[in-house]
C-alpha cells in the first residue's frame, strides 16, 4: 500500500513495486482520474489520511506500508503518528516512513513535522524502516527548458553551497527494496546523490548537455519569512534558506548499497530530458 500515490514520488514508487510484478493499492487524496496509476495496473483508492476510521480497513490486510505524507501539510505529525496506531491494530507486518535527509534541522517545519513522525515510529510497536531522500534532481525539470532557452540557470540556494541531488527513479527504488526485503528492521536509510552540486556545476553540466551558454545566477529571495499561519509558504522559504547558508548533502553509500548499484549522476539525469542540443532525449515528469 502506498500513500499519496498521485504525487510523482508515490506514482514513481507504485511504478517500481509494479515492475517487481507486486500488488500495489494506491491511495489518493481525491476522486479525480488517475490515469498513470491505471496504466500501471494499480488499485486506486481515494481516501483522506486525517481521517483514520476511512484509512483502518485499506490497511487491513497489506503486507507493507509505504507512508508518504503529501508535501509541506501542517498535518503531519499528527495525521502520520495516528495512522501508525491504526497500522498496529490492522496488524500491518512492514512500514516504511518516506521522510527527509536530517528530519532534525527543526529551523524548516517540515523537517520538525518528519522529526516528530520519526520519533512516534520507534515508539509505536511496528516493524519499521525510514527512508530519509535528499532533494530531487526532478524538483528542477520544469526550470530547465528557460534556463537554456536564457542562458540563466536560476538557483533559489545561492551559489555557494551545494545539493546531493537524487534522482526520484533511484528513491523509487530503494522504496521498493525496504517494501519487500526482510532483514532491514529498524534502519533508517539515506537517499543522497552521488555528487555535491553547486548552482555553478549544475550551470556547466546543462551547458555539456545542450552545447548552450548557462550561466548560474543567485535568485535571492524577496520579503521577510511568511509567517506561522502560511504553512508551506514557511516551508518552503526556510528549506531554500537553510540550503542557501549550509547546503544539502549527504553520503550515497548507503543508497548504493540499498539499489546494488551507484546512483544516477546529475549528467545522466539530464541525458534522459528532452531538451535541446547533443545527448538522448525523453519525456520531462
């Protein structure tokens, strides 16, 4: 069973479970078409995760979980540490957590929120496994296309520091692994690319790949920080603010040694992009 499943990490991670030929419920937030997930072959289900009663008897009768929480949501710490107590009453034997490389830098909420689930997690009686992803690689695809066109790579995170990218394909993956395979019981696994990339290289290597000028430039951000009350507005300032005075990097060892394989570099990400110039093209997510 995986959570969110209409958002591009659920639907990526659907995709890599339904490659392994498993049965994957996916539950959705609304009713609307989900024709990716159809395509797959999943079982959808539309159901609101605040609401436990609605979420025990999807529960009931899964081999493992998946739990992603949807995106910068006030809710989660208290949605998620209620849904681990009606995983346990199901008798749910496997659970995953999707969280978020170092939960414990409290200064974004999102990162306190994934702490605090965390935390509710170890003590909550299940067998457990967290996976803890750095930023996407993907989380830039849709910029990509006016950076060339322009010649101006804009970076939220300033110049100086750089990013363990992580292509989404590789987190889909490793998800697929602590889904079905015994033996990793309470570890918490990170999910770091293979290189630290400033706004700089990233610049240099979409400049290799399209054979255009890109120049990385620091898009500063305007205003002082959206208050309390702006959820995600706040999440998302702090994140890029905390990038932009530390970075966000970590150690791929792991993942390699979760996918049995390195994972994929900024430059083969890119090679998959339709976008202009040398070098293979596909489709952007």
């Amino acid at each position: 069973m995986v959570t969110a499943a209409g958002g591009r990490t659920g639907t990526a991670v659907v995709a890599s479970l339904r490659r392994q030929g498993c049965a994957v419920r996916a539950v959705v937030g609304t009713a609307r078409p989900h024709p990716d997930l159809d395509e797959l072959g999943a079982a959808v289900v539309a159901a609101e995760l605040t609401d436990v009663e609605a979420m025990a008897p999807l529960l009931a009768g899964a081999e493992a979980l998946y739990l992603i929480w949807p995106n910068f949501d006030p809710h989660e710490a208290t949605g998620a540490t209620a849904l681990w107590g009606a995983a346990r009453a199901v008798g749910v034997p496997r659970v995953v957590y999707h969280s978020v490389l170092r939960p414990q830098a409290r200064s974004m909420p999102h990162h306190a929120a994934k702490d605090r689930v965390e935390e509710a997690l170890d003590a909550s009686g299940l067998a457990w496994r967290v996976l803890q992803p750095c930023a996407y690689a993907d989380n830039l695809d849709a910029t990509l296309p006016d950076a060339v066109a322009s010649g101006r790579f804009r970076s939220a995170w300033g110049l100086a520091h750089g990013q363990s990218l992580v292509d989404l394909r590789d987190v889909a993956d490793a998800a697929a692994v602590l889904l079905t395979e015994d033996g990793l019981d309470g570890g918490t696994f990170e999910a770091a690319g293979p290189e630290s990339l400033t706004a700089g290289r990233i610049a240099e290597l979409l400049a290799e790949r399209t054979g255009r000028p890109v120049t990385a430039v620091d898009a500063v951000p305007d205003g002082p920080v959206p208050p309390v009350e702006e959820y995600a507005a706040r999440c998302a300032r702090t994140m890029f603010d905390h990038y932009r005075a530390h970075g966000f990097t970590g150690s791929p060892r792991v993942l390699t040694a979760l996918l049995g394989r390195a994972p994929r570099t900024y430059a083969e990400h890119l090679a998959d992009l339709p976008l202009p110039g040398p070098g293979a093209t596909g489709a952007l997510r």
